[in-house]
C-alpha cells in the first residue's frame, strides 16, 4: 500500500486510520521502497494499492506511475496491478497511472449501489462504474478488474444487478468476498452468505461473460491476482 498511511476518507467498512495525511514530500521515496522489498522477495507479481489522497491535486496518480516505473526498472519481468482509488472520477489522472503500463487495473465498487452510500464515504457508484469503463476506452486489451463484498444486507438481485453493470462497463474479472467487520467501530456484518450462494453468484458471473469470476467467503481482490491475469485472453 503506498500513499502513507492515513486515508482522506472514512469508509465504514474500512479500518484503515482516516485524517488528514502527512505532506507528500514524507512519501516521495515510496515507489524505490517497494521496487527494493519487492526484488528483494523475489515477486513475479506485484499489487500496488494505495490510501485516497484526495489533498493531492492528483489524487496521487502520479505516485502509482512512479511506483510502477520504479518496479519496472528493477524487476522487468515481473507483473504489476495497480488496485486504485477513482481520483475523482478524472480521466486525466487515469491517464497518468495507465501511461506507466500496468499490466492490470484494478478498482472496487465494494458494494450494490443502494448501500453504497453508507458503505463508502465520499465515493459514488456511478462514478467508480464511470473509472472502469473510462479504463476500457482508454487501454483496450488491458484486463480491467472490480470487487465487491457481500454480507452487508445486499439481496441476490442487488448483486446480479451490480455484476451487469460491472460486465456493461467492460470490466473482465471479478471478485467477491465475505465483509467481516476489522473493527467495533466498523459496520457490523448483515449475514454470513452461506457458501452455495457465492457459487451461485460465480455461476450468474459466468453467465454474463466475464473472463474470470472469483467468489467465496476469503476472497479478496487480489485473490488469485496472477492466475486471473494468465488465464486473461
């Protein structure tokens, strides 16, 4: 995770500390750090996400280019997915990360659009469906990637319905995941979804066409992150 530390937004289901973040000069040296941890470990593959860095004129885009370009120099072979915040919906700083040739482009919508707001501080479902399919214009051939959580007191036509409007907006892979609540102050959870549902749920993805559909009660969003990118077409 890159940009600090201390997110500019409060997410309800998130535990990560929310505030206002130290200058960006105290992170300038982020994209060397983790291109040195990451050949130092030896990684094929990479997943860079970051906290919202909604005080940055960018939102941090520029960040994630460094961060890519920095593990390209060190580790040329090795694959990078960027997992990012939706800038503000600005195609100008989706520009600026894709122009650093991410080998994937990751943005969760978290959740169905009628929890979305109480589930996502300052974030808006159109406007992270508007990212993903701004990113399939922009950089046609590049696997495009969302996940959301189940368990927050969304219904099974909520998800389908979500899952169209993923498929609509050009995304290729899919992910879906339990919420389990990280904290006491955080949303507690709805519902354990039972097992059989999230395979219902991979069966209706499938359905619609996605090149990949992962779905169970620890899957997150960078689950299977490699074997989703080998088998894209």
């Amino acid at each position: 995770m890159i940009g600090g530390d201390v997110c500019t937004r409060h997410c309800a289901f998130c535990s990560v500390t929310a505030g206002r973040p130290e200058a960006y000069e105290a992170i300038a040296g982020e994209p060397e750090q983790v291109a040195d941890a990451a050949a130092a470990l030896g990684l094929r593959y990479v997943v860079v996400t970051a906290v919202a860095r909604d005080d940055l004129a960018d939102g941090g885009a520029e960040h994630f280019a460094r961060t890519i370009r920095a593990l390209r120099s060190r580790l040329p072979d090795t694959k990078i997915e960027v997992l990012t915040p939706d800038f503000g919906g600005s195609e100008a700083c989706l520009d600026v990360v894709l122009s650093a040739s991410p080998d994937v482009f990751n943005h969760n919508v978290e959740t169905v659009r009628r929890l979305s707001p109480r589930v996502r501080s300052r974030s808006d479902h159109d406007r992270s469906l508007g990212v993903l399919a701004s990113v399939t214009r922009m950089a046609p051939g590049l696997l495009v990637k969302s996940g959301l959580m189940v368990g927050l007191g969304e219904t099974e036509a909520e998800v389908h319905e979500l899952l169209g409007e993923l498929h609509t907006a050009g995304v290729g892979a899919v992910t879906i995941g339990q919420y389990l609540q990280p904290t006491r102050r955080n949303l507690p959870v709805a519902e354990y979804v039972h097992p059989d549902r999230f395979d219902a749920y991979r069966s209706y993805g499938e359905s619609l066409g996605f090149d990949a559909v992962f779905a169970g009660p620890f899957v997150r969003s960078s689950y299977m992150a490699e074997a989703v990118f080998e088998g894209h077409p």
